[in-house]
C-alpha cells in the first residue's frame, strides 16, 4: 500500500516537515509580536490576566489572549487559570529593562521586511540592504550589539581562556576589529588586567563601544582606531593579537583575504588572528544555522556569505599564517586561530 499524507518519505524524511516549513514563518511573527506591544515587560509589572495586559499595551483583549496562549505553548510563559505569568528564560531575556534582554532586533520589523524580499534578491543578485557600508552600519549595529553583546559574552570569555588571556599569554596587544560592542576584546580585558585592546570601528559605532567598556569597567585598557576596515591601515608588528568577532560573513571573499594580510603586517612574530564566526562544513551540507545565515548575508550585503574551515585555512596560509588551529568555545562554531612565525 501507497504510503500518504504526513507518512509520505522523501530522503528519510516525512513529508510533513515540509508543511511545518511552510509555517515556520508563525513563531517568529508571534514573538515579535509579543515583543513589540511589550507584553513581557507588562507581565514582569505585575499585569496577569490577557484583559490587564491588553490594556496596558493598548491592543484588544481576543488578540493578546490568543498571543499569550501561544507563548504559553513556546514555554515563554506559563499559565494557571486566566492569570499568566513569566518563565525564568523570559524574565531574563525578553523583558526590556533586563541587562540580559536579547529582544532588540524584534522591535521593528527590519529583519522580517528584509526576508519578506528572498525571491527578488535571489532573481536579482542584489542585496535589500548594504548594512556593511558606513551609513547603514552606523545605523543598524547599535541596535543589533545590545542582543548580540548579551549573546556573546559567555563565548567572547570562554574564547579568552582558548586564546590563553592573563595564563599562557599575559600582557598581549589587541586589535578588535568592527568591534561593535567590544565583547570579544572585553573578555580579553576581563581575563588579563595587562592586556591592552584598541577598538576599531566606525566612529560613529565606538560611541556604542565606549558605553560597554564603561558598563564592564574596562575602558582604560582601551584606545580606539576608528575608520572603515577596508581602508584602516593597522600598521606592522604591533599586535600579538587580532580578533575578528562574526565580522568575515559581511565582508566577502576578496575583502576579508585582503584583511587577513593587512592584519598579518600588523601582527608581530608569533602573533595570532582569531575569528568568529558560523562556518559549515566543508561539504557546506550542514550545520543548518550557517547555511540559513549564508542567505542572510544575500539579503543583507554586496559580498557576505559564511565560510568553511577549509576556505579559511586556504586564505589564512595564503596571507602568511604558517599555522591554523581551531579551538571550541561552546558556540555554534568553533575558533579558528592564524598563528605567525
């Protein structure tokens, strides 16, 4: 007998996945929903029933009880009778004035516009946005830092302690490239007291960073280059380290090869170069998150893409890094170091 329906196979697979794809879009638009009328922050003021709630975001009681309800069924609130409240996750990263609030980017609706456009930007080649000129970063990146700084931070530490900040290699000069936040260069700085880190950036983001360094208690152990880092001349042996923190899918191919040999010039002997980022597998089958954010960077830059470790490897010994290690640093992808004789 046929098999049918959700039973239906194809490579292994139901068929029904497909249909959940289909709707995928549903969870997404119901948190940013939820995140917009600031329905967890009314919680978090002691609003619990759908009606309180829905007065206080000024929105219909049907419509913010139904949302309520599938935020219940996400395991982002919970309910007992008509009254709703926070789950820990929730409290900590979905109430506005949490210092661990990841909900930023969900306040408008940037990233769903943007995607809403995947069929014409693949026809076309072209991305919506170019979010790596200075313009459009000076403008997007402060609001996309405060999630990813929240994001980052127990990452950038534990990439500190990979990189031997404060044990192995105490005292290092650091170079944080687009630092954005600082969070990479700040693990540095939380883990070595010596460390000294320049921030680069564009001038209008190091305003953004200074903020960070100042929440951390480390912006003495800062100085700061600002300038685009396609042109940024870094200089020669003066860094025994570089980081490079989720900046190499926005840049492409051609300028990021062009940046590893300006930052090999710039490092001394022995120095490193250490970069972030989601990287697939070099058959580029999976994992799915850097294959996704790949398409993010169609819609979002000229030149971005995500890259494997092989095609690092490749450019970083071509820009004269004699070695490249990697190192695991619990994220979705591991560290990859350039080490200069």
């Amino acid at each position: 007998m046929a098999e049918t329906g959700s039973q239906q196979q194809g490579g292994g697979m139901s068929a029904e996945i497909i249909m959940q794809m289909a709707f995928s879009h549903a969870p997404s638009r119901i948190l940013s929903s939820a995140v917009q009328l600031n329905l967890f922050s009314h919680l978090a003021d002691g609003k619990q029933t759908a009606q309180e709630v829905a007065s206080a975001a000024g929105a219909s009681e049907r419509g913010v009880r139904m949302l309520l309800d599938a935020l219940v069924g996400f395991q982002l609130l919970d309910r007992t009778g008509e009254r709703y409240q926070l789950t820990p996750l929730s409290a900590k990263h979905l109430v506005r004035d949490s210092p661990d609030y990841l909900a930023s980017l969900m306040e408008t609706n940037h990233l769903w516009e943007a995607w809403g456009q995947l069929t014409e930007v693949v026809r076309t080649g072209q991305p919506l946005h170019n979010l790596e000129t200075q313009g459009m970063a000076e403008k997007f990146f402060p609001i996309l830092v405060r999630s990813l700084h929240v994001s980052n931070r127990e990452p950038a530490r534990r990439a500190a302690l990979a990189l031997g900040a404060g044990e192995t290699h105490k005292g290092m000069r650091v170079v944080d490239v687009a630092c954005g936040s600082g969070v990479w260069g700040i693990g540095i700085a939380e883990a070595d007291s010596s460390a000294h880190i320049t921030a680069q950036d564009f001038a209008g983001m190091l305003d953004e960073t200074r903020r960070y360094l100042q929440r951390h208690g480390v912006e003495e152990k800062f100085d700061f280059l600002p300038g685009d880092l396609k042109l940024t001349n870094f200089g020669e042996n003066r860094f025994d380290l570089a980081l490079l923190g989720n900046i190499v899918h926005s840049e492409g191919e051609a300028s990021s090869r062009d940046l590893f040999r300006r930052l090999f010039r710039a490092l001394k002997p022995g120095g490193r170069i250490a970069i972030v980022d989601m990287i697939p597998n070099d058959q580029r089958t999976g994992p799915p998150f850097p294959l996704i954010f790949a398409v993010n960077m169609l819609i979002n830059t000229e030149e971005g893409g995500t890259y494997t470790l092989a095609e690092y490897t490749d450019w970083l010994k071509d820009a004269g890094f004699a070695r490249v290690e990697t190192a695991e640093i619990g994220s979705h992808s591991p560290l990859v170091i350039g080490i200069k004789d």
